[in-house]
C-alpha cells in the first residue's frame, strides 16, 4: 500500500466534515423530520422492497443488532411498520413499511430532494454538471467498479411529453407490431392531458436510470372519484428494475392524495410484464373485450382497483 500524504489524510477529514455540515447531518432530527439518520436510513431502506428480512437489513446498514431492534420496535408501535414471522422460516423476522411507514418514507424523500435542489440552486448548470461528474468519480474512485443503478422517478420537464410519444411509437412498433395509429392514439393523449391540465387532480411521471428517461406515467381524471393510469412505459434495457412498480406507486399515491376513492387503467392482453405490474399494485380485472386496434386483433382489458 502507497505511503498516504497527511494533507490528503487532512484534506479528506475536512471535505467530511464541510459535507456533513452542508448536508445537515448534525441535526438530531434529520431534515427536521423527526427521525435521526439511522431510522431515516431504516426507513429508506425498508420502502425499495415489499417485505424486508430483519437480519439482510441489519446487514445491508451495518446497524447494531440490539439498535435496530429498539428502531423497528419503536416504528411498529408508532404505526409505520408490521413485523411478522416469515411463513417459510419462523426464525426469521420479517418487516413491511405501512401505509402510514410509505408517507412518512415519501415525506422523507421529498425533504431530501428539496435539500439537494437548494444545494444544486446556488450553483450555474455548467457547475452543476461538473460537481455531479465528480460526485460520480468520488463513488468509482472510492471503489464502486460495479457502479449500482441510479433510478430517480421525477415530474415532468420540456420534452418530455414529446419523448413518451416517441417512445411508446418505437417501443410497441418493435415489440408488437403495432402501426402508426397507435402513435397517433398516444399523441391524442398527451396533447390532451398537456392543454387541459388540471394539476390538483391530474400529474405524470418519468422514471430515469442513471440520468436517462426510460420510463413514463400519467395518472388522469376519469371522473369525480376515479383516476386513470395511463401510458405506463419503462424500456426494454430496464425492466425488471423494479421502475414499472415504481411508476404505479407514484399514480396510486398521487391519486389518493388528490381525493380519488378508485382507479382504473385499459390495457391489453399481449402486455404481459405490465399486467403483473398491475397485479401487484393491487389491480383486479373487471372486464374484456375483442377489438382491432393498431393493425392487429387484440383482447383489451379494463382492470380496477379501490384507493
């Protein structure tokens, strides 16, 4: 091992403790949210999966076995968790975010991202770039050769409404066959839900990997109490990432908040991997019909769910 210069040893201790000043890290309750680092680190991590196993979770935070117990029993009984014995193995414990665990996980994220952007704020685009790129050579320098898949779901910007018609056009020509008048179907979509806009009870999604769009959804008004699903897109090179899964979740948690008491979606029988989506999210199948759409002979479904 190289002999290491005390001014880069000091030089690492410094930009530790200026990040973790900037960042808030000192405040006993992180982000003025009511949970320390730790239990927000618990919380995070509980909310990237359904079920978590107590002991991958004690592994994956190197958390103190004891600590984590008191953290989840504490959650449990505030009403954020469920813990339950894995049917499989009864030695093992298992735990679950509830609903009340997934809005204060999505509190949390928000008050993290509104830190970045003050942060990224103050600084010009071009700067802004730059520190990213070198964020990114922190973590690959630091030893991340493989580097993890970044996801970020986010609202949409300039151009995006343009690229979901493209890539839908593109997506389902490839994979299904299906003609131009299924681009023309999307386009009707997001030019409408573009020009009649009712952002209290209408809002869409894009879902990145590693700063690239590769996925979309709209949640819209079907009617006074229920919301439509529409347009859910993730590219081939990055399903079973979970990003599908995700999207729904931002249309239901959105939907919910916004007053709807249901939601609907239409789809079609060949699109296999998005009706496990919806099966997942809690979707039922509530009717079918044969028609000829986009050159083909298809089997449409309407699928529903209560909110």
């Amino acid at each position: 091992m190289p002999e290491v210069q005390r001014d880069q040893v000091a030089a690492v201790r410094q930009f530790n403790r200026f990040y973790t000043r900037v960042m808030g890290f000192l405040d006993q309750e992180l982000l003025r949210s009511g949970f320390s680092l730790t239990e927000a680190r618990i919380v995070f991590e509980l909310g990237r999966r359904d079920v978590t196993e107590v002991g991958a979770l004690r592994e994956t935070l190197d958390v103190d076995a004891a600590q984590l117990s008191r953290t989840l029993a504490r959650f449990e009984s505030a009403g954020l968790i469920e813990r339950t014995r894995s049917a499989a193995d009864g030695r093992k414990l298992l735990a679950a975010l509830t609903d009340a665990g997934r809005a204060a996980r999505a509190d949390l994220q928000s008050r993290s991202d509104r830190q970045a952007e003050q942060l990224l704020g103050a600084l010009p685009d071009p700067e802004r770039r730059r520190l990213v790129a070198d964020l990114d050579s922190v973590r690959r320098l630091l030893g991340e050769s493989e580097r993890p898949h970044t996801v970020v779901v986010r609202g949409l910007r300039p151009g995006d409404l343009g690229w979901v018609v493209q890539r839908n056009a593109v997506a389902y020509a490839r994979e299904y066959g299906w003609d131009r008048s299924y681009e023309a179907l999307v386009a009707r979509i997001v030019a409408d839900y573009g020009e009649h806009l009712d952002p209290a009870r209408e809002s869409a999604w894009v879902a990145e990997l590693d700063g690239r769009p590769v996925g979309a959804v709209f949640c819209v008004r079907k009617d006074d109490t229920t919301a439509q699903l529409r347009l859910l897109l993730v590219e081939p090179e990055a399903r079973g990432a979970g990003i599908g899964t995700r999207l729904v979740a931002e249309c239901l948690e959105f939907a919910r908040a916004a007053g709807y008491t249901s939601m609907m979606l239409w789809t079609n029988d060949v699109l296999v991997a998005a009706r496990r989506i919806y099966q997942k999210s809690g979707f039922e199948l509530a009717e079918e019909n044969r028609h000829h759409s986009f050159g083909h002979d298809l089997v449409g479904q309407i699928w529903r769910r209560e909110l």
